[in-house]
C-alpha cells in the first residue's frame, strides 16, 4: 500500500513509517509543504492510489461524498503529543497495512482501532 500524510500529522510519523519499509509521503515532501491544499492532496491520492491519513474531517467528508481519496485512514486521537502518536502508529500500523486490503475507511485512536463499513 502506499499512503500520504496530511499537514496536521508530523513528519517525523512519515519519516518513521518509511524507515520500517512503507511508501509514506507527507506534504512537507511538496513545494508547498504545509500549505498543499486537501483538493491536491485528493488528487494526487487519486492518481498514484495513495490512501490518506490525516486528522481532518474534511477528507473523511469527501470520502464518504464522493470516496475521494479512495481510502482514509482517520487518527481520532485529539490533541496527542508526538511521541505518544508515533507510539500508536507502531502498535497499529502493520495491522492497519493489512486491513487496507479490504477495507477503505479505517480509524485510530488512544485506545481502539476502528472498522468503518
């Protein structure tokens, strides 16, 4: 599977991710870094079949409007420092890759993997 990490996660999660052997890219990898637009985040998710993983809504919205991006990957963990966060990303991340397989909309949090139907 190959993925790409909104803004509002850190860089350090995608630098991790890539460094255990997954294709992560983060749109501090784009020109515009923080300030790449969801609308090209979609796009390029859409052409080089990257699932999203972010914290925001308005891509959960979009996938469930218009199922751009194809698959999301949603981090409900509210305002979590990131270490606490890259530690949730190894406990669930090899199981997420997996289920991905099979499954298009999937959620995390502190305490629960989630999914969505």
């Amino acid at each position: 599977m190959k993925y790409i990490i909104d803004a509002q996660i850190s860089y350090k999660i995608a630098i991790y991710l890539n460094q255990i052997g997954y294709d992560i890219i983060h749109t501090n990898d784009f020109p515009n870094k923080e300030f790449t637009t969801d609308k090209e985040i979609r796009e390029l998710s859409k052409s080089q079949n990257r699932i999203v993983i972010s914290k925001d809504s308005d891509f959960l919205d979009s996938y469930l409007i218009k199922k751009i991006p194809e698959k999301i990957l949603l981090i409900t963990t509210g305002n979590t420092k990131n270490i606490e966060l890259k530690e949730l990303f190894k406990i669930y991340f090899e199981k997420i890759d997996l289920l991905f397989e099979q499954h298009f909309y999937i959620e995390f949090n502190q305490n629960e993997l989630i999914i969505h139907e």
